[in-house]
C-alpha cells in the first residue's frame, strides 16, 4: 500500500452514540481522507488501523 489513507475501514456502528446508519463521507479537514457520516448524531468520524500488537512469549 503505498497511500495508508486509500483504504476505507468499514465500521458497524458509530463511536459516539452507537447507530448503525452510517454513510461514507470525505474528510472535513482539508486532506479528502476517508470518513463516515453517522445518520443518527451527525459526527463525521474516520476510522484508521494502526497495527497489531503480539505479545511477547516469557520462557
């Protein structure tokens, strides 16, 4: 991947009140990143995936 913002995360439901209506909305900010709309409260957030952590093996 050579944009990290290409991609769309899809989420379920809003982070802020928990509907699930949501719709795919381009940024707010300026920079056209991938966002979501909630129907519901209005919020446009973005969903962004940082990485995996894995736990460190004791022996």
């Amino acid at each position: 991947m050579s944009d990290p913002g290409a991609t769309r995360a899809t989420p379920f439901h809003c982070p802020y009140c928990g509907e699930e209506e949501l719709r795919p909305e381009n940024g707010t900010d300026g920079t056209n990143r991938a966002a979501w709309l909630c129907e519901a409260c209005r919020r446009v957030f973005a969903v962004r995936f940082v990485g995996l952590r894995i736990p460190e093996v004791s022996r």
